[in-house]
C-alpha cells in the first residue's frame, strides 16, 4: 500500500514539481520507513515551495533535531509556532529540543503550553516530571507523573519514574528545611507495574531488590536481583547491591563474587570495589585488599571509610606514618567517626606514642560518649598513679555503659589492688582498695568464669587479705583453667610456702589426705 | 589434676612452663639451700645465669652456695658480680660479709657492715655482728657503742645487754683510770647505776657494783 501511495506522490511531484504538498507527504512516508535523509529533503523541498506550510516546518524541525542539528531544528520549530501557535506536536517537540540545548526552564514552558492545548497529552505530563528533579518540586513532579498515569495508566516509564521518585523522597518543606517523603510501598507498586508492561525491565527489578534490601529483607532483594541479572548478566549496579545483600547476611565468599562481577561490568566502581577490599580485609587477604581500597580511593578520595581500612591494613606495616596518613584523612573527611579515633589509638600505643593514644581514645569518647571500649582503654592507659582519678572515673564510665564487661573489670579491680595514685603536693600515696578490687575481679569471673586471669588476681588479692584458703581456691582454678599459666603455678609456690598460709590449709590439708585414704579403701 | 598442697610441686611446674622465670628460680635454688643441697643449687644457679638472664639475687644464692660448699674464691667471684649489679642490696653486702668473715678477713668484713649501716635503720642482728667483730682492745669503745646502739633497739634482748657490760668492763680493765673517757663511763652508769639485772652472773654482779662504786668514789671523773 505504502509502495503504491510513494509511486503516485514521485508521479505527482514529476508532473508537477512544485507541488508541496506532495513533497511532505512522501516526506511523511520516508520518515515512517526511517529514511530519514530523504525525509529531510522533501521536507525542506515542501517548505521552500510553501512558506506557510506549519507541518512541513515541524516534521523538517523534528528531523534536523534527529541529526544533530539543532541551532536549525529551533529555527524551524518557531517557524512552525508563527505559523500554529495551537499545535501541540510542535510545543512538545521542541520542548524536547530545548532540554537538548539545557534551556530547561523554557522547556518546561513549553510543556506547560501543551498541556494547555491538549489536557490529555500524557508525554506532556511525563517529560515536565522528569525535569523537576530539585526536592522543592517534589510535589509537583509527583503530580505530573500521576497524571500522566491517569490519563494513560499503561504509560509504562511514568510508573518507572514515579517509583524512582517516591523511592528517594528527597523533597522539603514550605519553610524549606529538607524532608523525606520517602514511600517505599508507592514506589514497589509502580515499579510492580512496570513489570507487569514489561516483565523483562530489568531496571524494574533492580529497584525492586533496592527496596527490599532498604528493608533488610534481603531473601527478596536476591530473588529480585537474581531476576534482573539472568535478564541481564553484566548488570553492574545489580551485582553490586546482591554482594552487599550476601555480604550483611554474611555469606562473605558469594558476596566477593558478587563485588569482583560488579567491577568486572563497570571498572570504574569505588562504591564495590571498597566493599571488595573491606572483606578481602577481613578475611586477612591483605594484600587484594590493599590493592582494591586503593583503587577506590583513586576513583573516589571522598569515602573516609576506605581511608579507615586501609590505615587498619597499614597499621601492620613496620612504618607507622603510613597508617596514620589514612587514619588522619578518615578524620578529615568525616570527624565524627568514633572508630577511627579508636583505631588510630591502638595504632598510636602500638608504636610507642601512649599520649597519643590517649589522645586519640579521649576524642572517641567525644564523638560517642556510649563507646565503653574507648572509655575502658583510655583507663587501661592511664595507669600511673598521677592518672588515677582519671583511669578510675572511666572505668566506672564503661562499666555504666557496659554492665557485662569482664575485661574492664579485671583491669578496675588489679587497679584498685595496686591503688597507686599522686597527691596534690606530688608525694606518691598507697592506698589498695582491697575489697573493690574483690568486687571487680568476682565481677569478672561472674562474667567470663573462663578467664584465668582474673581467678588469678583475686587470688593474689585474696593471699594479701589473708584468706588463704580462699586464695589458694582462686590460685587452683587460674590454672586449672590455664595448665600452662607459670605465673600461677609460682604464686601457688609462694602461697604454700607462706608458714601463716600452711598453717590454715594444714587441715584442709588433712581432709583431702582422708578423703583420698577412704578413695583408697 | 590431682590436688596438692606440696609447694614444690608447683614451683618446678611453674620452671618448666617458664624456665627463664627468674622469681621461681630464686625460690627454688634458695629451697635447694635451705635442704642443704648446695650443689645442686649451684648446678641449677649457674644453668640459669647461663641460659637466660644475669641476675644480682641469683648471684648472691650462688655465692651462699660456694661459700657453703667452702668454694671462696667462687663466691668471692659471685658476689662480686652481684655488688656490680646492685651495690646498694643489704642481702649481697650481708652475703660478702659473710664470706669475708668466713676467709677471715675481719677488716673488709667489717667495711661490708659498715656500708649495711650506712644504708639506714641497720638490724640488731648485723649490728650485734660489728660488735662481735671489734674483738680488739683498741676497739672496745666503738663496740661498747654499738652494742648501746642495738641494745636500745630492742631493750629485752638479754644477751646484747650481757655483752654490753661486758664491753664496758673490759674497756675499764684495759685502760687507765684516769684515762676513761667520760662519755662511756656516763653511758656505763646510765645503764647500771640503779639496776643490776638478776640474769648477770654473780660475778659479773660483783664486777659491775665494783666498777660502779669506783666511779662514785672519783666524782672528778664524771
């Protein structure tokens, strides 16, 4: 048919060349047949015999913007709206052409005027959403979009956007402070009905699995993401967010795969590339994760979390301004990151520097003022008896904190039992706290009864307070639990040699020799 | 593990998990000594100072463990290399006392108590070892002095008291009249003048409430 009609419009045009009409129509025909250069010609040709031919102006407009020519498709577009100001095909075509040009603004003008002509040309609706991506026109995207759904509810990429939209939420205020109107429920059932348009989207899919990771159901997130990347298997983002979603339900081998697939399909990929080095990390692939953290820092400087680990990797290398470097940046780039005080402080007290160490576990504690461990080490290091005030007060702050922390305790109570601390006027004073330290140390082994040490403490507290039996009780189970605890076979030495101690155990002495002749017997 | 109370047991456990734990090392060789098993004491000692640490406690149990084996050049040696790690230890000063007095060379053995004594609050025991060093008649003054000194750290000890009027009395028979230095002639009298303890022998008795009335006799004198 199509054949027929070109053959009468050529027969047309040779019998009479000037016949613009005819030169638009074949135009018409070479555009459906994606001619396209020749669609251009006749085009051109119709508007040169008739200069007030508003179609020709907007098809001929149209295809200059397909080619790339679009300082001459605008000529032709206001051409066209001289000659049609009510044409809607022109407004939305050039609006299209000035979002190419970034006069997004007067594009949005554009739509607006379609809009006004055409209340049910749903485009319209959808491309103006699509520009109004600042948080203030939240609102106003979001009701756009739906109208264009309204007027078309199988318009499959306004679902699409509207999900995107209602899935980030980022929008504000009348008075302009930022909300979030983050629904994730609207956004599942537009992206749900993406799929049932296309159930092949694999975009659709991924966004479906970022919910549900969002919502730490992470089962769902891989049976999305499982779909997306069998649709399309160098999905990078895809292989990304199934590695964290592995990775957070610790299944770590898998989840590398994952992160190494991700970086595979788009090489230039901090976000798993930091991820990868992370659980290279972790599980003491030192070297790989060396390599992977410094890559993303290559590609993104920005991440203090990639600074932190690879200052925790180079914290084992001999010289200790390598780690620092990094930890230093990590605290640059985010000075709340309470870790990475803490981090850097075992840092600085394995290479010697204890004041920076204390430094350093101080301002943990000032980051987050619930970090037990930072209280507890910041006490553990402030062992002279010039700090004793100060490595008393933050035992008690961890143990507020942290009830059930036998480590603490044990070092509170060996504090306590030396009970070394400095006067005002400098004069060394000695003053054990024998029966707080017995708390600490009970609390210990309430805590943790396998911990040999702490029964070996509170034997030695126990020899000092002059209960014997206790104390070789307490001596007994350190190195029961510890057989090859020498420090507790020798105080065990000490105590039985001790003339007031054997007197006291000579009659338990004496039972345990009874009890082993009625074994016997 | 089967309960037991045998220190010993212990301490060689606790040597044989750390054998370069010089605490339990010291308890065991100062045991090996104490059982008189002073052989094996310097076996073990000398093993130990080898193969790990020097140490000035484990060199002063070595050099008692020569000296007891009556070996004084090797404990001569020993403490030595003790005083060189730690000049200032009453133990090693009292143990190279010892082995001076053993060798019987009574003048250093009685620089080594001196240097006891300047060190601070000397025990009655080391300072009844000076006095029982100042054998010489020359030196009855000095050991009547520090014979005074113990005696007022611990006033119940008889014997110290015994040896003290004793002192007395032979610093009076060894030097003339006339010549007694005031000071321990007051010091005789402090101490005698209105007690004469029953525990003296009756001639020591006798020669005390001489002396004492001599002295009462000689006004001038005091």
């Amino acid at each position: 048919m199509d054949k027929q009609i070109k053959k009468l419009l050529e027969t047309a045009i040779e019998l009479d060349p000037k016949l613009a009409n005819a030169h638009f129509k074949l135009g018409v025909l070479h555009q459906s047949e994606e001619n396209f250069d020749s669609a251009v010609s006749c085009f051109e040709q119709a508007v040169t015999l008739d200069s007030t031919y508003p179609e020709a102006e907007c098809e001929l407009a149209i295809e200059l913007r397909r080619s790339g020519k679009l300082e001459e498709a605008r000529e032709h577009f206001l051409n066209a709206l001289e000659l049609d100001p009510n044409s809607v095909k022109t407004y939305f075509n050039y609006a299209l052409l000035l979002i190419e040009l970034d006069d997004i603004e007067e594009a949005k003008n554009n739509f607006d005027k379609v809009a006004e002509i055409d209340q049910n040309f749903a485009p319209a609706y959808f491309q103006k959403a699509k520009l109004l991506t600042n948080p203030d026109d939240f609102e106003q995207a979001k009701k756009n979009y739906e109208t264009a759904i309204d007027i078309d509810e199988d318009y499959l990429e306004a679902h699409y956007f509207l999900a995107k939209l209602l899935m980030g939420g980022k929008a504000t205020n009348t008075d302009g402070s930022s909300a979030n109107k983050k629904d994730l429920k609207g956004a599942k059932f537009h992206f749900s009905r993406v799929l049932l348009l296309d159930e092949s989207c694999s975009k659709a899919l991924y966004n479906l699995g970022r919910i549900h990771f969002e919502e730490t159901d992470y089962r769902k997130t891989k049976s999305y993401l499982t779909k997306a990347l069998k649709l399309q298997p160098n999905y990078s983002k895809a292989h990304y967010l199934y590695g964290k979603a592995l990775d957070l339900g610790g299944e770590h081998q898998k989840a590398v795969h994952h992160y190494k697939k991700s970086i595979d399909c788009f090489s230039d990929n901090p976000k798993a590339l930091f991820h990868l080095g992370k659980l290279q990390f972790l599980n003491k692939s030192l070297k790989d994760a060396e390599e992977n953290l410094r890559l993303s820092i290559q590609l993104d400087p920005t991440n203090p979390k990639s600074h932190y680990y690879l200052a925790k990797i180079l914290s084992h290398d001999d010289d200790p301004s390598l780690a620092k470097k990094h930890f230093y940046k990590a605290l640059e780039l985010d000075p709340d990151f309470a870790n990475a005080y803490f981090d850097l402080a075992f840092h600085s007290e394995k290479s010697g520097d204890l004041n920076e160490a204390k430094i350093q576990f101080q301002k943990a504690t000032d980051v987050d003022q619930n970090f037990a461990e930072a209280y507890f080490n910041l006490a553990r290091l402030s062992s002279s008896p010039a700090e004793y005030e100060l490595a008393e007060r933050n035992f008690e702050t961890a143990l507020e904190i942290k009830v059930d922390y036998d480590e603490c305790h044990y070092f509170f109570g060996k504090l306590l039992a030396k009970g070394e601390r400095m006067s005002k006027d400098g004069t060394l004073i000695i003053e054990p706290q024998l029966e707080r330290a017995n708390e600490q140390f009970k609390a210990a082994i309430r805590i943790n009864p396998d911990n040999f040490k702490s029964h070996f403490q509170l034997g030695l507290l126990l020899f000092k307070q002059k209960e014997f039996e206790a104390a070789f009780a307490s001596l007994q189970q350190a190195i029961q639990i510890n057989p090859e605890f020498a420090e507790g076979h020798y105080q065990l030495a000490v105590l039985l040699m001790d003339e007031r101690a054997q007197k006291a155990l000579s009659k338990k002495k004496k039972t345990a020799r009874s009890h082993k002749t009625a074994k016997a017997s | 593990m089967a309960l037991s109370y045998d220190p010993l047991n212990y301490l060689r456990r606790s040597l044989e998990l750390n054998p370069s734990h010089q605490d339990a090392a010291y308890m065991y060789a100062k045991y090996l000594i104490q059982n008189r098993e002073f052989l094996e004491a310097v076996t073990y000692l000398n093993h130990f100072i080898n193969n790990f640490e020097e140490n000035s406690r484990l060199r002063n149990l070595l050099a008692q463990a020569f000296l007891q084996l009556e070996k004084f050049d090797e404990a001569q040696n020993s403490v030595n290399i003790a005083l060189s790690h730690t000049p200032r230890s009453i133990n090693v000063l009292h143990t190279a006392f010892v082995i001076k007095k053993a060798i019987g060379d009574k003048f250093s053995a009685l620089h080594f108590l001196e240097r006891i004594v300047s060190l601070g609050d000397p025990s009655v025991e080391i300072l009844c070892e000076m006095a029982d060093l100042l054998d010489c008649t020359t030196e009855l003054e000095r050991k009547s002095n520090i014979l005074d000194i113990a005696y007022s750290i611990n006033p119940k000890n008889r014997e110290i008291f015994v040896q003290l009027a004793d002192s007395f009395l032979k610093y009076f028979k060894n030097n003339a009249f006339e010549e007694l230095n005031k000071h321990m002639i007051e010091m005789f009298l402090d101490h005698f003048k209105k007690y004469i303890p029953a525990y003296f022998s009756i001639e020591l008795q006798k020669e005390v409430n001489q002396w004492i009335k001599k002295f009462k006799g000689q006004p001038a004198l005091l």
